[in-house]
C-alpha cells in the first residue's frame, strides 16, 4: 500500500459524507440514507480487509517503512473512528464516524513525504 491507496480511502470517504449534503437527485431521504449506510459498511469492510492483510504481512515481517510506520497506525485509527455499525440507518453516527475516519486518514496522509 502507498500515498495513493489512502488518498483513495479519502476520496470514499469524503464521497459518501457528501450524500448527506448532496443526495442523488432521484432519491428520497430513505433511499439516499439506504445508499449511505450500503457505503459505508462496504468502506468499513473494505478498511477491515486492508488492515488484516496488513497485520498478516506485518508479522511475516514484509512491510515496508512506510506501510509499518504510517499506513498500518492509519488503518487501524481509521478502523476505531467507524463506530457505526454496517447496516446502520443512523445519520448521525454514520456522520460522526465518517468525519473522525477522514481526520484521521487525512492526518496520516499529510505526513507522508514529510
């Protein structure tokens, strides 16, 4: 993983907080609030996958400087702030952990190529 792959995590994330500004012009509040939360768990599982596999590599001791010092503490921050469960309809959760989630990756970002 590199610069590129939380810059993309960014991108989800901030994408899916803008549906709660923005909806899809064809949806009522309930879709957009389905489409929301259907996001959000498959950013959370997605976030999951990333930080297991790189826990897996981690102990077979083959991650490099940058994975082991600022994307592995990322991904695991990243992970904590989702507090919301997949499947939850609730806006002001998912707001809030989505919000933590992109402070966290974003401040992880800025510290690479420091």
């Amino acid at each position: 993983m590199d610069k590129s792959d939380i810059e993309g995590m960014l991108d989800k994330v901030l994408s899916i907080i803008e549906l709660f500004d923005t909806p899809e012009d064809e949806l009522s509040k309930s879709e957009n609030m389905d489409l929301i939360s259907s996001m959000y768990s498959d950013l959370k599982n997605n976030l999951r996958f990333a930080l297991d596999s790189l826990k897996k590599r981690d102990k077979k001791g083959e991650l490099s400087a940058l994975e082991q010092a600022i994307i592995l503490p990322a991904l695991n921050e990243a992970i904590l702030e989702l507090k919301a469960k997949n499947g939850s309809k609730s806006e002001h959760l998912i707001c809030s952990s989505l919000s933590g989630c992109y402070f966290i990756l974003g401040h992880y970002n800025s510290q690479i190529n420091i």
